[in-house]
C-alpha cells in the first residue's frame, strides 16, 4: 500500500468585528479571525496536510489571497476543492488529527460538529480534535490569535 503522511499549520489573528469559523462551524465568540477567507485556521491547516501528503504546493499557491473570487469565501468551499483535487490524483483520506491552541473559546462543546462538517467533505469518520489552551503564554494566550496544526494520512 503506497501511504504519505502531511503536516500542516496555521494561524490567523481574533480581530473585533468578525465571525469566528472553527472546522467549518461558526461560533459565538466577541472576535473572529481576520484573513482574505472566513479565515479557517482548523480548514486551512487540514487543506494544507492534505495537500503535503499528496505533494502539492500549499493552500497560498492553490488558493492566493490576490484572488477576489475567494474574498470571504467559507474555507468548507477551500476543503471541498482541495479534497476535489487530491481524489483527482487517486489519494484517498485515511485519517486526520488535529490540535487547536486556542486560549478561548472553548473548543469542546463544538467539536462534534466540526468533525461532522469535514467529515461530510472528506467521506471519513476518522478525523480527530484536540484542543489546547496556551497557558495565557505568548500572543495566542493573549488572545490575540489561534492557531492549528493537522496532520493526514493519505493513500493511493
Ligand atoms: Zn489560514
């Protein structure tokens, strides 16, 4: 069996005035994150492990921010094309596991639905979320940030 592992990573500042999307699920929240999309940071880090895994360039290449078209665009959309694109090259998903530092809100009473949202793009019940605070250290226990990271497993 010909099996390939991604990575993936990212972070994107909790600005006032924004909705906060989590793993395709908004969340109600007094800031959300501040990017060119709905700014996904648990979508985002899952499209690029995806897309490591299948050895593609990464979501700034397929998606750039210089896009209009991608203006505000739910990052369930982004998933939807990269996962498009990976089973156009015969990889198929067969896990996922992903761990969230955020230092608020609370991740845990919304994961279900996160993992029901990706799992109905991904056509598999094997996708993971943790969630961590960051101990009120640094910019993202400030709250002024989450991040994500992700990992996949793919086989062709
Ligand atoms: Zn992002």
């Amino acid at each position: 069996m010909n099996i390939s592992i991604g990575i993936g990573y990212d972070i994107h500042k909790l600005v006032k005035g924004r909705k906060l999307f989590l793993g395709g699920v908004e969340i109600p929240y007094e800031s959300g994150l501040l990017g060119h999309s709905d700014a996904d940071v648990i979508l985002h880090s899952v499209c690029d492990a995806l897309l490591g895994a299948a050895g593609m360039d990464d979501i700034g290449v397929q998606f750039p921010n210089s896009d209009k078209n991608l203006r505000n665009i739910s990052s369930l959309i982004l998933l939807e094309r990269t996962f498009k694109t990976i089973t156009e090259h015969n990889f198929k998903v067969l896990n996922i596991d992903c761990a969230v530092i955020a230092q608020e809100p609370k991740i845990g009473p919304h994961k279900k639905e996160m993992i029901k949202a990706i799992s109905k793009i991904l056509k598999t019940n094997k996708i993971n979320i943790k969630a961590t605070t960051n101990e009120g250290l640094g910019l993202i226990g400030k709250k002024q940030g989450i991040a994500c990271f992700a990992t996949v497993l793919l086989k062709k």
